[in-house]
C-alpha cells in the first residue's frame, strides 16, 4: 500500500521489494497491514461458520450438520473470532497507529513484531488441522472433533481424540504470539515516545493499548498453563481435573475464566481507544473527561481481574463467595459507565458530522449500552441461574463483543483507511454498509434474548418447535449481517487499488495529532526525526 | 419442520395483527409461568432489573438521539469548546459514579434476600432427589422413599407417535417422568457419572451443573399446582447435549405415594430376579437384552447396531464377533472414549443381557451366552 511513495527515505534504505518484503518485514506499517488482511481472512472464516450455525438452526429438525460438527463449528467460530479476527485486527492498528501517533519510527522491537505476526498464520494452520483431524488423520481412537465449545471444560474435553490436542497447541502458539505483541506495544509506547508526548498528552487509543497489553501479559499464561494441565490429564496420566483421581473438573473453570473475563477486556478496550478518537474528531470538540477515561479504564482492568467467577455462578460456591462475585460484577458498571458519560459528553454540543466511522461510534454508543445492561442483569445470580448457558448469554455476549469489539474496529477501519491508502473511502457505500450491518445484526440477535427467557439453552443443534418464529428471525438476520461483509470488502479494495478522491494529510475536518501531519498514505519511514510535542 | 413453518406462517399473520398480551405470553417474550414461589421471586428480581435497565437504556437513548439531532454541523451548532471545562466538566466524575453506584446497590440489595433463599436449602425434612446427569440421560433417586430410581430418556419421533402424543412435543418429552408431589420442598443433590450437565426446568427456577465427583442441591418450595414442567440439559455435554430433555410431573400427594409405592414393589421384584442366582438361557437373555440395548444403546449404536458418526458399528464388529468376551465386557463396563462407562447404572443380569444379544444380534452369531455371574466376575 505505501509503495508508492517512497521519496522521503533518500535518507534511508527504501522498502524491500517481493516475498522479502513481507516474509521479513520489520516495518510497523507492513506488519500491521498484514495483520489486517488475516484478521479479515479470519472475520470471513468465522463468520461463514456463525451463518452455517444459523443456517442448522433455521428450523427445527437436523438439516445441514450432523451434531459433532456443529458442536466443533460452534467451538472454532468463536476461537477463529476472538483470537484470529478481533485480536489481531486491534494490533494490526496498534502497529500501524501507536508509532504514527507518539512520534515514534517504528515499534521498539521491530523483529519481535516479525514473529508475533508469523505465528498466527501457523496458529491457523493448526486450528484448521485441529478442524480436519477427525477425518484426516487416524490416531486409533475414535475423534469427535472438539465439540466441546470454546470453554473446552474437562472432562468433556479429556475425551475428544487428538482433535483437542492441535487444539491445545494452537492455544500456545496464540498465546506466545499475544505476549510477544504486547511486551512490543509497552516496551514502544514507554520508551518511543517524541519528547514533550507525555503520559496524559497520549491519545487515548495508546492509553487503551497500554491497558490492553498489560491484561494480557497477566492473562495469557493463565490460559496456556490450564491447558498445559489438560494435555497432561490426556496424556501423562496426571488427574488435575479427573475427580476419579482426586483432581477437580471445577479448577480448569477458573483458570479458563481468570483468563476468559479479562479477555473481554482485552477485545473491547482498543475499540475503546478508537472511540475516542473517532467522536472528538466528528464532533469537532475535545475529548470530555479524558484523565477519567485512563483512570476508569484502569480501574476496569483491576476489576476485571477479580470478577471471573460471575462465568460459573451455577458451579455451587458458598454464599459469600458468589455474593463476592455477585457485587464486584455490578460494580463494573461503575467504570463502564463513566466511559459511556463521556463519550456522550464529547458529541454534547459538539458540532457533529456522520461520516461511516461516526455511525459506528453512535452506533457502539447505543448497543453496547444495551449489552451492558444486560450484563447487570446477568450479574443478579438468583436471575442469572435462569439466564446462565441460554440463548439469553449468547444475545447478551454477542450484544457486548459485536459492538463494543468489532464496530470499534470498523469505525477505526474507516476512520484510518484514508491515512492507510491515501484514497477516500466511497461514503455512500459505507453509509450502506453501516445501515445494512447493523440491522443485520440486530435482527440476528436481539430475537435471542426471547429465546433464552423462553427455555432455549445455548449449543443445541436442534430444538423444540416452540422455539421456531424467533429462529427464523434470527437466522435471516445473521445472513444480511453476514452478506453485508462483501460490501466492506469493496469498499476497503476500492480504496487499496487508488480509486476514490484523494486524500488530504488531515483527511477529517476536526481531525487532531501527530498522525494526521503525516502525509496521506505515509512513506515507508515516518519521524526518523522525532517531532516535538508542545 | 413442516410444523415449524406451519408456525412461521401464522406468526406473519399475527405481525400484522395488533400484538395484544396472551398472543405475546405464546411466543414466549418472558420467563415461563414460575412453578413455585422461589420461582416467583426469582422472576420478580428479573423484572426488576430488566424494567431498571430499561428505564437506563431510555435515558441514554433520550439523550444521544437530542444531541444528535441538535448538535449537528448542518444546523449550524458551533461547537462548544469550553464545555468539559464547566462545573459540570470539573464535577461529573464524582457524579456519574455516585449515581450509578447507586443503582447497582438497589440491584444488588434487592437480589440479596431472594439470592439467600435460593442458594441453602432450609434445615428440615424434605424429599431429597439424587439428579444424576449421564452421556445423555438423566437418573433420579428419591433417597428419601426408599431410593425409588427413575431413568429418564428422549422419546424419539416414533415413540412420540406410538405412545399417542403430539410430535410438537419432540425434544421436550421423555419416557419417563420426574414426579414430584405439589406443595412440598423438594431438594435436589446434582451430581454427574461422566461430563458435565445441568438440570434446568425453567418454571422451577433453578439452575446449578451436574458435576462429576461433586454434589450440588438446589431446592423448591413446593409446586402450586399440578402440571407438567418442560426443561432440558444445558451444560455442554457432548454429541447429544441437545438430546437430554428433563420432564417434571407435579402429582397430588396421594398419587405420588401410590406411584412410589409401585415404583418399589417393581424394583423388588428385579432385584429378586438378578440374584436368583439362576442360569439364564441364551432366549432369555436376548429377548432381556434387545429390550435393554434398544433403551440404552440404541441412541447412539442404532436398533440394528449399524451405528454412525463417531459412534460404531456393533453388527459383524470384531469387538462383537471374533474379539474375546472379556474385552467386550471391559468396554461396556468401564467405557472408551466417547463411550460411557455402564458399571453403576446396569446390573449384572442387564449387562450379561446386554452382551448376550451384541454378541448374537444383527448376524454376529457367536452363540457366546453370558451369564450374570461371570459380569460379577470381570467386575
């Protein structure tokens, strides 16, 4: 993409050309391309398995799948999701964005970045043998394929043949590669930053980083460890979690949760960060309230880590320990309420315009506030007990992730995609996209929520007629959610290929930061000199 | 799905129909009508935070959509650039948490009582049922009347039709019901033989997993009235997670007492006849063990054990045919992989039964006759 404008770096050796450039890139602009490009492989992949699971559940009765393969499809979507779309999407922009932004010439580790990148590539080719197992390869026992869902409690998972086992080895090496990643993002944004960008003068996508990549440093290796523990279980005869040999099924909930609930942190707070600089810039008008947008997000990150049990409420703690939880969970609303203020203290008597990046950052506004209600409602374990594994869950979780993951990384997506390529984006196209998308995937998931309150649990291939009418619903909606992705897609090549109106360094209006004087695309070496903040 | 479209059809008419209250309670826009009164509260904490939540959610949106269509760079809005720097600016981190902590307390001190109520079941005498999750039936002893046992599995489309019941009950029906009497505190001890489960009958209102080598109790405070409750498993357990549904039957006190008094005459009477100590003939227990196989077995190795997917084949199998007895009863009783092992929940007359018929049935023709005292010794 930035090829064409290589000028600027007489001073500097000039991008290498073919294969090399990739395979080798040490450049924070390239590698953060292709993380972009695998993670909207990857939104492609889950996604076409999220439109076979609606596609089962259409109507009543086994039409498409038999129910191990939905069982491993329902598994895989939501791996393929979170750890090969939505993450690697956020440090694709934390790549391309975070130096541009702090006046740094590159990330701080620039062949770490290498491998944090190429790992996932190998992560996806294990996920998708991990897929293939069952039928290709024959261990001599009979394999299932992971048909446990992405929890993968023990013992269900201790009896999946060597399904799990590519499973649990694909785990390790994302594991390896999100740490790598983030031990990049802190070591640049603490020592990389132009002299006078002090801590609180960091835009606020760089302050949602530095949380992010701290949580997972402290989360990764929980996760690697609990499954470590389950690869011995299956094969070095140890009982971590085998009652039968005086081990505990319930220990691997808690580690996978230590994991799981901040992890949720960790897909939703770079949207975050994009949020904040999407709506200032739209609404022509300072961030509001920014010292207490770093401090709830800290506070967000520490209670996040504290909360993990809410997950489990139906595993039989005492009393005291589920009120514990019961109460730490609400007061999450505290922290995420403060954000929701503020954004919506910034478009307050701004002057706002709605190009495609701001109707997702209202958009998130609205929906994830939904989603976040809900979320209190889930935290109230007497209600919670009826809600917990129904469709009811899943309404909720895909209400919190979709908009407050993903649209974030839409909004950026349009947002920057003029920096990236130096074309404007077609507006009209985009406008469509967010029309279409949203309405897609509110018709998918809000019938849900009916479901669940009605009786239907979640991660069942087939149901009771009674169920029908908001299937349906959900499962036309999840195809126009699903379909509308084509569009983007255009959308994103149009402006790769250098169709469009060009775009100006600024690129927005009320647009504000060392990122915007860069030229638009920017060359391949920006602030070899460092700038000078005031 | 013929009968889902059927449905589907006559809820495109009802859109264009004013939506009045009984057409909604039919498509299920809420909890079900609760069981009991624990049931009750719990659903009343659930209108509660979800009319809170709405009522949040309206001023929320209230606001966004003013400043959207006020504060707009078409209408002219100079942007206010001093705004964070007001009273309001200086003051609304101490405001917006105050208030919001606030409703959290409400939430959390209003769920505090009913969460209490629900989580430790009272000291005193009541029926208490061992619900036992299993890959992928449920079974349930009433420890308190003399360990009555009941199995209960999924009846397919043909059972549904053979027994005379609608097929719209598909996924929802069992053979065997859970029968509780009305008006008594029932408390239940979850526990699971192999992965987890999770018993949940949502007119009940509860919920808490089936986990193997832990005991769990939930309890009711007595059923209103007499009815059938609809439930299902809901822990992922597997191939057939969405094959384990859970039917509870409140009866009258009096025929509660009846049935458990059959329950326990029958019961004697298999138990008599497993320890009789007798030698069975290779009819017996075939006729014994296809009645058996096609209960249990059936589900996943299919009635003339042609099985598929993951699960395989028992007709012409080595293991069935030409394998030693020894390893075929060692599968059956102690399970491999996906498959179950049988040990607990068959007696040694079923299990002989059973492997007398895998052995013969379906042209496998070994003539191998098993005897209840040999399962006794591979044991």
């Amino acid at each position: 993409m930035s090829t064409a404008d290589v000028a600027h770096d007489d001073h500097h050796h000039g991008a290498p050309t073919g294969w090399r450039r990739w395979v080798f890139s040490t450049n924070h602009k390239d590698i953060g391309t292709m993380y972009l490009i695998f993670a909207f492989c990857m939104l492609i992949f889950g996604g076409l398995m999220a439109m076979a699971i609606r596609a089962e559940l259409i109507f009543p009765g086994m039409q498409l799948l038999s129910p191990d393969v939905y069982n491993n499809i329902v598994t895989n979507h939501a791996l393929v999701m979170i750890f090969g779309a939505v993450m690697p999407a956020a440090a694709g922009m934390a790549n391309w964005m975070i130096p541009l932004m702090i006046g740094a010439p590159d990330m701080a580790l620039p062949r770490l970045n290498n491998l944090s990148f190429w790992l996932l590539p190998i992560a996806a080719f294990t996920l998708v043998t991990s897929m293939l197992a069952p039928y290709l390869l024959d261990f001599g026992t009979v394999d299932t394929g992971v048909n446990t869902g992405w929890t993968i409690y023990p013992p269900l998972s201790a009896k999946v043949g060597a399904s799990m086992d590519f499973l649990i080895f694909t785990i390790h090496v994302l594991g390896i590669s999100s740490i790598l990643a983030a031990i990049n993002i802190i070591v640049t944004i603490l020592n990389l930053r132009a002299p006078g960008m002090t801590m609180m003068k960091m835009p606020l996508f760089v302050w949602t980083w530095l949380v992010t990549a701290f949580l997972l440093i402290l989360v990764m290796p929980v996760l690697a460890g609990g499954v470590t523990m389950l690869l011995f279980d299956r094969h070095f005869g140890t009982s971590f979690f085998d009652a039968a040999g005086g081990g505990d099924p319930v220990l691997f909930q808690h580690l996978f949760w230590f994991f799981g609930h901040p992890e949720v942190y960790v897909l939703l707070l770079p949207s975050i960060g994009v949020l904040g600089m999407v709506i200032p810039t739209f609404s022509r008008k300072p961030l509001f309230g920014k010292t207490s947008l770093v401090i709830s997000m800290a506070i967000l990150m520490v209670l996040g880590l504290i909360v993990w049990a809410h997950h489990q409420y139906t595993i039989g703690m005492s009393l005291g320990t589920v009120t514990y939880f019961m109460i730490g969970t609400i007061l999450i609303s505290i922290p995420v309420g403060l954000m929701v203020f503020n954004f919506i203290a910034t478009m307050w008597r701004g002057a706002m315009t709605f190009e495609t990046p701001m109707l997702f950052a209202i958009g998130i506004i609205l929906m994830f506030t939904f989603g976040g209600l809900t979320g209190v409602m889930l935290a109230v374990i007497p209600a919670d007990m009826q809600y917990h594994d129904s469709m009811f869950v899943v309404a909720h979780f895909h209400y919190a992730l979709i908009p407050g993951a993903l649209y974030g990384l839409y909004a950026g997506v349009f947002f920057w995609l003029p920096k990236w390529t130096g074309r404007m984006y077609d507006e009209k196209l985009g406008k469509l996209f967010f029309w279409t998308n949203v309405g897609g995937f509110n018709l998918t998931f809000f019938p849900q929520h009916f479901l669940g309150l009605a009786g239907m649990p979640r991660r069942i291939i087939d149901y009771n007629v009674a169920f029908t009418e908001f299937n349906v619903m959900s499962s036309i909606g999840s195809f126009i959610f699903g379909i509308s992705h084509i569009l983007m897609l255009y959308i994103i090549i149009k402006c790769v290929k250098g169709q469009g109106e060009k775009a100006t360094d600024q690129v927005w209006e009320g647009a504000k930061g060392l990122e915007w004087q860069l030229p638009s695309p920017p060359p391949f070496h920006t602030w070899a000199t460092a700038p000078t903040v005031k | 799905m013929e009968n889902g479209m059927k449905r589907l059809l006559s809820f495109a008419a009802l859109i264009g129909l004013v939506i009045s209250t009984p057409v909604l309670a039919e498509y299920g826009l809420n909890f079900p009508e609760p069981a009991t009164p624990v049931a009750t509260e719990i659903k009343d904490i659930h209108n509660l935070t979800m009319i809170i939540s709405t009522v949040l959610l309206v001023i929320v949106f209230t606001i966004v959509f003013y400043s959207l269509f006020t504060h707009r760079k078409s209408r002219g809005f100079e942007p206010d650039q001093e705004f964070h720097k007001g009273t309001f600016g200086k003051w609304s981190w101490v405001l917006v948490p105050v208030t919001v902590l606030g409703v959290d307390l409400t939430i959390a001190d209003s769920a505090q009582s009913v969460l209490e109520k629900v989580w430790i079941a009272p000291n005193e005498e009541m029926i208490e049922i061992k619900v036992v999750g299993h890959q992928w039936w449920w079974e349930f002893v009433y420890l308190t009347e003399g360990g009555v046992k009941v199995e209960s599995r999924i009846l397919s489309k043909k059972d549904l039709a053979d027994r005379g019941q609608p097929e719209n009950l598909y996924l929802r029906a069992v053979d065997n019901h859970l029968k509780l009497p009305v008006g008594k505190n029932v408390k239940f001890l979850h526990t699971s033989d192999d992965v987890l489960h999770a018993f949940w009958v949502p007119a009940l209102g509860m919920k808490k997993d089936a986990i193997p080598g832990y005991i769990q109790e939930t309890w009711i405070d007595g059923i209103y009235k007499e009815g059938i409750y609809r439930g299902q498993c809901a822990e992922m357990c597997g191939t057939k997670h969405a094959f384990m549904p859970i039917v509870v039957e409140a009866v009258s006190e009096q025929a509660f007492a009846t049935w458990i008094a059959e329950k326990k005459v029958a019961r004697d009477k298999a138990i008599a006849e497993a320890n009789s100590n007798k030698t069975w003939t290779k009819d017996e227990l075939m006729a014994k063990g296809k009645t058996s196989y096609d209960k249990k077995c059936a589900a996943c190795h299919k009635v003339d054990g042609s099985g598929g997917g993951p699960f395989p084949k028992l007709a012409g199998s080595p293991m069935a045919t030409t394998g030693s007895i020894a390893d075929h009863m060692n599968i059956v009783l102690k399970g491999k992989g996906v498959m179950p092992a049988w040990a607990s929940s068959m007696d040694d007359l079923e299990l002989a039964a059973v492997v007398t018929y895998e052995r013969n049935a379906w042209g496998n023709d070994t003539g191998d006759v098993i005897q209840p005292k040999d399962v006794k010794a591979s044991r």
